[in-house]
C-alpha cells in the first residue's frame, strides 16, 4: 500500500469516525425560552437541523440545553374575599333625595307591605345597582337601574324596589 492510499483510508477513517460520533446541540427557536437538545456530528448539520425545526435560519449552541425549570407551584387558593358593602337603597317623599329617609337592603315588590308609601325618589347608598317600579310586583313604569350616589326622581310614586342580582 502507498503513502497515498493510506493518507484516504486513514482520511475516510476519520470521516467516517466523525460521522458515527455525534454531538450534543441546544437549539432555541425565536421567541421561545426553553430549547431542543439535537444531536450532530458537526455544526454544520446541527445548524440545518436546527433551522429545520425553528422554520427559520438558527444556529445551535454546542451542548445539550438546560433542563427546563419546574412549572411554578399552583397559586394557593384565593383568600376568602371580605364581605360586599351591605346593600342600601334610600327612598324618599321628596322629589329631590332630601329629607327623611327610609331605608330597605333587599329587593321589595311591594313596599307598601313594609310601611311604606308616599315615594317619589330614591337613592342607592351601598352594594347592588337598584331600580324602582311604579306598580307592585315589579309592574308598570320602572327606571332603569343605577348605582350607589345617584338620586332618582322617576316622576311617579315607587310601589316596589329590585336590586340587581336578587
């Protein structure tokens, strides 16, 4: 055998060597945090793998990627909220919010059923938006609904109050 000849053989061998040992590679696509480990026998080929994957033009770093963290713990369970405002609407002779009021903190279909009568505007003070009816039982003319701070005066007497929500 001639120098020649063993120069290719010696050659291919170490062609051939390099072929069969492969390389770890990390590769981190675009807008992405954790990365593939690929392996290689050369960079080259790790870079086509690589850009094959990400779906665009990516180098790899030589060695394998970091394992990715551990998901985050489940957030604890939520604290029990504190209570809503109590609801209050304030209702009125008045036309205005002014004067004497009295005061429910529930729905009422007929206020006259608690004493009450002569209304003519009303006012959320705390918790759930309210409107007002004109007959009872939820009947006739009603205003739309408001929220706390805000003086109705619907131009009728009020037979019944809903809280939305109840």
């Amino acid at each position: 055998m001639n120098p020649m000849q063993t120069g290719f053989i010696a050659g291919g061998l170490w062609l051939l060597a390099g072929a069969v040992q492969a390389v770890d590679y990390c590769c981190v696509c675009r807008g992405q945090t954790t990365g593939k480990t690929l392996s290689a026998s050369d960079e080259l080929s790790a870079g086509v793998e690589c850009s094959v994957v990400c779906k665009r033009p990516t180098r790899p770093k030589p060695g394998q990627c970091p394992a990715p963290s551990a998901p985050p713990p489940p957030a604890p369970a939520a604290a029990p909220t504190t209570p809503a405002a109590a609801n209050s609407v304030l209702l009125y002779a008045s036309e205005d919010c002014t004067g004497d009021a009295k005061s429910v903190s529930a729905s009422s279909a007929k206020l006259s059923d608690q004493g009450i009568t002569g209304i003519r505007s009303f006012s959320v003070a705390s918790g759930l938006p309210a409107a007002a009816f004109e007959d009872p039982g939820y009947g006739g003319a009603r205003s739309e609904p408001v929220g706390a701070g805000i003086c109705v005066s619907p131009g009728w007497e009020v037979a019944g109050i809903r809280l939305l929500g109840q």
